[in-house]
C-alpha cells in the first residue's frame, strides 16, 4: 500500500497552519502574561526636584523585575500630571498631595514630607547658617508663581504671615531653576522644597529654617478607574521601598 503524500498545495497550507497555530499560542502567553502585569506598557509622570535621588533607583529596580514593560517617563508639573493621570496619558505621577477636584476621582498616597529651606546667594552673610523666618523680613523674595505650586504658594505667604510680614516679592518664575536662577543673580532671597536642591547651581547656597514648622509633600497618585496589574505591580514596588524613599530624603 503506497504512502500518502501532500499535494504541493497541502503542504503549503501545513506550513501555514503551523504558523497560525505558534501565532494562536503566543497570543494567548502574551495575554496571559499581560493579564499578570509581565508585558505592555506603563508611562509614568514625575518632576525632577520631587522626585530626588529615589526615582532613578526605583527605575532602575523596576526595569530589572519587568524588562518586557515599556516604560515611558514624562516630566511634568503638578498641575500637568493631574490632567494627564485623568486622561490616562500618564499611568502613575510623582507629585505633590491630592487637592481639589483631583481628589475626587484620583487616588494617592504620601511618601514623604519635603521640609522648606532658605535659598540664597552664596556670598550672602546668612548663607549656610540655620535662618529663623524673622531674619529674611526686609529681604527681597524670588518666588515660583502661584499657578505652578497653588499650596507651596500659600504655605510661603502664610509662614511670613505667622512671623509677622509679608514677603516683598520683586520677581517671580514658572519653574524651580528660573527661581534658582534669579536668586544667584542676586535678585532676592527664596523658600524653596529641600528638593530643589537637586537642581542646584554653583552661585546659591541652601540654610535651614529654624523652627523646621512647613513642608510639602511628595505623594504617588494614580487614578483608579485605569487600574491594571501592570499599574499595580509598580505601585507595589513603590510601596516595598516606601522607607528606603524616605531615609534617602532625609525623612
């Protein structure tokens, strides 16, 4: 009895069905493993004086654990990453705590409280040197505008306030280096997060206040209604390393 062979043309559909039957089973792994937080994407927002010395480790520890993850990271401003985290262009931010309305459809939690420091020019007499609140009243101030840091903005105003003056305001900036910026220049004095020291250039030099009494904190939000395990994988990475973010923050 002879052997049965393929026509020319079944052994091509063979081939192709072989083909389509490897695809079928990668699929599958591919949303199974997807399913479990292995593979797709993940963008995540953060500002750079926020985000300090941690954020790069953390990174970098993530990318070991999940290397089929593609990561996206966008520096933005508070305000940005609140929009973006609604519109699901970012997944997960490094910011500051929730305010209104953003706290009523976004989740966050506190990692760290960044306490407020002098910022002066370095040939200043007080630079270096703790600083109490009332020793800066008939200093010039270089401040980051309102619309950028609404809280820190009141927070400022308030702590003049409480010892008794309010600040003279001679210039302004929309980010934290344009403020660095104007104080080397000699344009004022400013109260800046600790972590704008991250950003620091070779003309200004950072004093602590006495009594340490305000701060800002650091907070990782994410919105709820796009949660998937790939957000939830990295917001527990997060969460595992919530002392050793602090400790490197001086908290």
């Amino acid at each position: 009895m002879g052997r049965t062979r393929l026509t020319p043309q079944g052994l091509l559909f063979l081939a192709e069905a072989r083909k389509t039957l490897l695809a079928a089973d990668r699929a599958i792994d591919v949303a199974q493993r997807s399913m479990q937080g292995q593979v797709g994407t993940l963008a995540i927002g953060f500002f750079l004086w926020g985000a300090g010395s941690f954020f790069a480790r953390l990174i970098r520890d993530y990318r070991k654990l999940y290397p089929e993850i593609k990561l996206s990271l966008f520096e933005m401003r508070t305000p940005e990453q609140m929009e973006a985290l609604v519109s699901g262009k970012i997944d997960v931010g490094f910011t500051r705590p929730l305010e209104p309305p953003f706290d009523r459809t976004l989740r966050a939690e506190l990692l760290f409280q960044d306490p407020i420091v002098v910022v002066l020019p370095r040939e200043h007499p007080l630079a270096g040197k703790p600083i109490f609140v009332t020793a800066l009243s008939t200093e010039s101030f270089v401040v980051c505008e309102r619309e950028a840091t609404p809280a820190l903005f009141d927070s400022i105003l308030a702590l003049c306030s409480s010892a008794g003056f309010s600040p003279r305001i001679v210039n302004t900036s929309a980010t934290w280096a344009g403020v660095l910026t104007l104080v080397e220049s000699g344009e004022g004095v400013a109260l800046v997060p600790s972590g704008v020291r991250y950003l620091r250039t070779p003309g200004v030099a950072f004093s602590p206040l006495v009594p340490q009494t305000t701060h800002v904190g650091l907070a990782v939000a994410w919105n709820p209604g796009n949660e998937s395990p790939i957000q939830e994988r990295f917001l527990r990475l997060v969460r595992e390393n919530k002392e050793r973010i602090q400790r490197s923050n001086g908290n």
